[in-house]
C-alpha cells in the first residue's frame, strides 16, 4: 500500500530534479525500483523505459517550448541511440552484469574528462558558446557516435543511457539548458526502441508504470516552466558543473559497485 503513495512522490522528484535538470532519469528508476521496492532487475528496467517514454515526451514538449532543443544534434544523436539500442538488446544476455556496470562506469569517467576538457577549451574561446555555433560534418559523426553509446546502454539493461547523451552533447559545443533539453529528446526515442526491445525480456508491471508516470510526467512539465523563470547567465554557470559531476558520479558509482 505504501508504494501506492511512495512511486507517485518519487516519479515527481525524478521529473522536476533529474529529467528537467540533467537529461536522464532511467538509472534512477531502476535503481529505486530494485533497492527500495525489491522489484526484480528484469521488471525494474522494462517499468523504467515503459515509464520514460511519456515523461521525456512531456519533457521534450515543454523544453522545446522553452527553446532548449538543438533539433539538428538531437535527431542526429537519436539515429545513433536507435541503432545502439537495437544492438544492445540483442546482447543483453551476454554480458555479466558486474562487467557491464564497470565498462560503462569507465566510459562515463572518460567522457567526464572530456566534458572537463571542452569546458576549459571554451572558456578560452568563448564564441564557441554561442547557440548559433555552426555544426560540422565532425560534430555529426561524434554526435551519432555518442548516442550509439546510449542507446547500448538503454539496450542492455534498461538504462536511459542519459549519461553519453549528455556528456556528448556538452562535448559538442551546447550551452547547459540547449544539453538537457536535447537530451531529453533524445532518449525519448532510446526509450521507445529499448521498451520495444524489452518487452521479450521481462515482465512489465503496468500499475508501477502508472504511479511512476504519473508523478515523474507531472515534474517533467513543471520543471522546465521552473527553468525559464531563472537567470539563463546564473543557471549556465550552476548547471555546467552540475551536469560534470553527474556524470562523473554515475561512473565512480558503477565502477565500484
């Protein structure tokens, strides 16, 4: 009965603080799912794609409302994450887990490092910043090649993949609100693949999609709204560092888990 009260106040939480503010989400429901709800790994990561797929279209719909959609790099990135997560999928079933959790830990390690690197190379060029950046055909190719990366996260375990998306989309060149708006349109096209992909690898549990969904759908609209409310200057300057140590965390964490 607690869960019935507990999910909806948890997906708000994860709405308004993680998808409006850093892009991801599915992690975090997978992990509260199984740690707190001792819900079976394979029902916990199909309920969070289930469950991510209407609230990053609530969150897509409200960022882009608010312009923070950089739809060239998105929909570039999203052919990479589709196809990632189709691989992904297929070689679910092969990979232990404890070593998956390690490569990816590494690989969100890296791409933090390189987060940091593209920030200090900015701040020496700050033209570079501009929204109205010009893409190049090498952006592109990195861009699809950071949402294969996420799309085999989503793939093989049911994670947003939310981290290479991110980390990615910083790497090239967006200012922070321009990164979680675009990821989240991003992963709302890895959610809809891996949910397709897993639907034969494990059960869905359609009430706690419900009372996630719910929740997280209404925090996912709000947050955004929130957003463009503050100083665009102030929250450049929060979220920037916010958004490094994200993913710097997510990697230690899955290294040392």
């Amino acid at each position: 009965m607690i869960q019935y009260i507990l999910l909806p106040i948890v997906g708000f939480l994860v709405g308004l603080l993680i998808i409006s503010l850093g892009g991801g989400g599915g992690a975090v429901y997978v992990g509260i799912l199984t740690v707190f709800f001792n819900i079976p790994p394979a029902i916990a990561a199909s309920t969070s794609l289930a469950t991510t797929i209407p609230t990053t279209a609530v969150g897509t719909f409200s960022h882009w409302k608010a312009g923070n959609v950089n739809w060239r790099l998105g929909l570039t990135m999203l052919v990479g994450g589709v196809v990632g997560s189709i691989i992904g999928s297929l070689f679910s079933g092969l990979l232990p887990q404890k070593l998956y959790n390690k490569l990816t830990g590494l690989i969100l390690l890296l791409l933090a490092v390189q987060m940091l690197v593209s920030f200090l190379k900015k701040k020496k060029a700050a033209a570079e910043t501009s929204p109205g950046k010009t893409v190049s055909r090498r952006d592109m190719v990195k861009a699809i090649g950071f949402g294969l990366l996420g799309g085999a996260m989503s793939g093989l375990v049911g994670l947003s993949g939310g981290g290479p998306i991110v980390a990615g989309l910083m790497i090239l060149g967006c200012q922070a609100l321009e990164t979680v708006g675009t990821s989240v349109l991003v992963l709302l096209g890895i959610a809809v693949t891996g949910f397709v992909a897993h639907l034969s690898l494990g059960d869905i549990n359609w009430t706690l999609v419900g009372l996630l969904a719910v929740g997280t759908m209404c925090g996912a609209f709000v947050g955004p709204s929130l957003l463009s409310r503050v100083d665009k200057a102030k929250l450049e300057k929060v979220l920037q560092p916010l958004l490094f140590l994200m993913t710097l965390v997510m990697g230690g964490i899955l290294i040392f888990k």
